[in-house]
C-alpha cells in the first residue's frame, strides 16, 4: 500500500499545478506595476493612508 501525500489547498479545491501556472502569469505583471512610477505613487499613497489608521488606533 502506497499512501499519497495530501496537498494543502487552503481549501480552494484548486490543484497547486494551476495555482503555480496562474503565479506565473500574474507575478511578472505585479512587478512590472509595482516598479512602474504609476505603482510606486500609488503605493506611496496606500502607505500613508495606513500609516495614519495605524496612529489612529
């Protein structure tokens, strides 16, 4: 008898093969956003605003 390993799928009933192909996809795209001046000024904006939640707590 062989026992298969169990894969954690957070629940998502989405097999890791197709999570790891739409990670593929995505993450180059994330970056480039990210590195572009359009996603650092929004990132920066993002960052104040919770920043100042933050000291509001």
């Amino acid at each position: 008898m062989s026992r298969q390993k169990k894969v954690n799928d957070y629940g998502t009933g989405i097999p890791l093969h197709e999570v790891e192909a739409l990670a593929r996809v995505l993450l180059p795209e994330i970056q480039g956003f990210f590195e572009s001046e359009e996603g650092q000024r929004e990132f920066a904006e993002w960052k104040a605003q919770h920043q100042t939640q933050e000291s509001e707590k």
